[in-house]
C-alpha cells in the first residue's frame, strides 16, 4: 500500500456561538501552550491537581471531599456520576432534551440486568428504569418531579438542571426538595449551568451526585477536565456496592487528585495518565472563574442574553428558551423549514451557531464567552445578514438601534 502523507492541517479561527463548546479564554490558551513536558506524577503537576480541586469546592460551593474532576469532556464525567447505578437498581429519569435523553439511554444501560442488555444492547429497555418524558420547549416542574418519586419510589433521580437540547431551565428546588422528602438518591446533569448560573450545591442537599464539562460556563479546553461532587451518601452507595469500570470509578479517579478514604491527603496516588498540559489549562480557567466571580458573571450572563433575545425578537423569530448564555429560536413564518440551510450558511462563514438535534428542528445562538458589547453585537449582525440572505426581512436600523439603545448607556462590557 502506498503511503499519504496530507498536507498539514490547518483549521481556521470560527467564532463559536452556539451551546457549547464555547471560545477558549486567551489566558487558558496560553496555559496549555506554555506549560512544560511533564511527567503526569511529576510535583507541579500533582499541586495543580490538589489546587484544581480547592478552586472547585469553592465554584461548586460545596464542602463536598468527593469534588474533583474527571479528564474528557463533560459526557466522561456523567459516566463518572453514573457508575454507581448497578443493574436492577430502580431510577427515574427526567427528559426535556436531547442531551438529557442521552442521559436517559446512558442509566438504562447501567441499570439493565444482563438478559435485558443482551435482548437490545444498544438501547436496552430496563424495567427498573422509568423515563418522564417532557414535551421539548417545556421545563421539568416541581409538580411532575413530585409525582413521579411519590409513586415509584426509586433508589435514584436523574434531570438535568440546564438542557442544552431545548434551551430550558428545570426546577431544581424542586427536585432536591423532592428527592430529600422521598428518601432518593439525585443525580444532576449541570454540564451547561457551572460557570454561568450562580448557585451552591450545598444548599441542594437532596442532590447527591453532580457532574458538568470543562468547555462551556468554565471556558476551558474541550478535552481537559470535567467536574464533578458527590456527597458522602453517594460514595457509602458505591462502598457497599462497587462499580463495573476502573477508569471512571469516582472513588479510584478520587484518589489522583489527592482524596484517598474520604478525607484530604498532601499527594494524590497513581490513578490513570494525566496530562500536564490539560491540568494547567483547567487550573487557569478556574482561577479566572474565581478573580471574575459567579454572581458577576452570572449577572453579565443575563443581560447580554437580554440583549441577544430582544434583537433576534425584532427579526422576526420567536425566542423559546429560558437559558443565559443560550437562545433557542425558530425561524420567522417565511423561513420555516430552512433551519439547517441557515445553520450551514453561516458555519461556513466561520460563525457558529447549532440546530437542535432533535424534532423540532430549531435555531440555537450562545454566548459562551462573549461577554461584551463587540461580540454580542457581531453575533446579532452575523444572524442578521443570514436571515437576509435567505430572503428573510429584517430592518438593519431597528436593530442596530435596538443595539445602541441597550448598549449605549446601561451595559458596557
């Protein structure tokens, strides 16, 4: 066979203003490019991980000892989360989304029984799994979380607090308050709330597992380090009943970033290989969440999205989402149908903006990252000329009025 050799590669510079994976932060660039090739045990690499996971106690808001994180993206450390559920284990799960879907699929697998995965191994039917299913574009209510623990009672809960697939915000309170009545183990997919929702874990205590990803609210590289807490309810049910995995095993993974027998050690223990590289652009990103703050950050969130949903509104689309740092839309009534054409057009400009990936097929804009005046106006006036070019009316001076009126004197940066 004849050998290939391509030509290097070389992938341009994209604005990247969808759900997530959102723009890495210059400064955590630079800690990925400068950081020295080192040893995965090497010291500075280990105090890295030890002050990784300090910085995550704090961002969490937690006195959780189990918080620290798991290398890969986010879908690494759901897994992680997950690998407590064992086959036969009752759970209800709540779906509103595609990514909660997912999820959904993900526990059916660990709960089923060895005959119910050998019948349908890709997409096994666990009978001690229930699946809520929420209408997309709705959000999981405290009512419908209520009804479903009261009446099957299971060992375990799972919803996400922000679905990326639809844009929406489910009842988080109500699911811990629930969980804690009922006596339920929760399980919280917060993948797109940290580091853009101000909020505590501790004080949802009916909550015993989160996992999250590195590359939205934390701004970080995709493939570095994604969190994740469990509380001592959790890591008792994983004592007792152990995990079919090693690489993902929360206990095991613990011990790397210096956790060994529920309490604080000096050094972490050999776990896996770690990547110097992806600890030092983690420990920057959470050093910057930290000098920015949550509550500041927050704030900017919410009214940047103020800002973005009101100028796409005055397009024409109608704004279906509840989430700060995402809009879901759909298309004015003349554009129906042409949501993926819309989507391509502008990808190939170097703006990227996402479709859902599931029926019905809608619009998504984000501004990970792009908290300032310059980059939501850009992103408002790239989506503008798209739907001009699909023949779409927009009246360019209405929002860019819109853009001064906001921008002129209430939010600077």
């Amino acid at each position: 066979m004849t050998s290939q050799i391509f030509p290097q590669l070389d992938i341009p510079q994209t604005l990247a203003a969808g759900p997530g994976p959102g723009n890495t932060d210059a400064r955590v660039l630079q800690a990925f490019a400068r950081a020295g090739v080192a040893d995965h045990m090497q010291g500075d690499v280990l105090r890295g991980m030890i002050e990784c996971k300090l910085m995550l106690r704090q961002i969490w808001g937690t006195r959780n000892t189990y918080t620290f994180a798991v290398a890969g993206t986010g879908w690494s450390a759901l897994d992680t989360m997950f690998s407590a559920v064992m086959p036969g284990d009752k759970v209800v799960a709540f779906v509103n989304g595609t990514f909660s879907g997912i999820d959904a699929l993900t526990l059916r697998i660990k709960a089923a029984t060895p005959s119910e995965l050998a019948a349908s191994p890709l997409d096994p039917q666990a009978a001690s799994v229930t699946v809520i299913e929420v209408p997309h574009g709705q959000s999981v209510t405290a009512e419908t979380i209520e009804a479903a623990l009261a009446e099957h009672k299971p060992k375990w809960a799972f919803m996400a607090h922000w679905e990326t697939g639809s844009g929406r915000i489910n009842d988080l309170r109500g699911f811990s308050d629930a969980c804690e009545r009922h006596g339920v183990m929760g399980l919280v997919d917060a993948v797109s709330s940290l580091g853009v929702e101000n909020f505590a874990i501790d004080d949802f205590p009916g909550v015993a597992g989160w996992a999250a990803c590195p590359q939205k609210g934390l701004c970080c590289l995709p493939l570095t380090y994604a969190p994740v807490s469990f509380t001592d309810a959790y890591i008792a049910s994983l004592k007792a009943t152990g995990a079919y995995t090693y690489v993902h095993n929360p206990i095991f993974e613990a011990r790397h970033w210096g956790i060994v027998d529920d309490r604080d050690v000096e050094k972490g223990t050999y776990h896996r290989t770690h990547s110097g590289y992806a600890v030092a652009a983690f420990h920057e990103a959470l050093r910057l969440t930290l000098q920015e703050g949550l509550a500041r950050r927050s704030d900017a969130y919410r009214r940047h999205e103020k800002v973005l949903r009101d100028a796409v509104t005055e397009m024409g689309c109608e704004v279906t989402s509840d989430m700060s740092s995402l809009v879901v839309l759909n298309l004015p009534a003349d554009l129906a149908g042409r949501e993926m054409e819309l989507v391509q057009n502008c990808r190939a400009r170097g703006f990227g903006i996402w479709p859902t990936l599931s029926a019905p097929v809608q619009v998504r804009i984000g501004i990970l990252n792009q908290l300032d005046r310059e980059a939501v106006s850009t992103i408002v006036r790239l989506f503008a000329d798209a739907i001009r070019e699909l023949g779409g009316n927009v009246d360019h001076a209405a929002v860019e009025a819109l853009l001064e009126s906001r921008y002129g004197t209430s939010i600077a940066a």
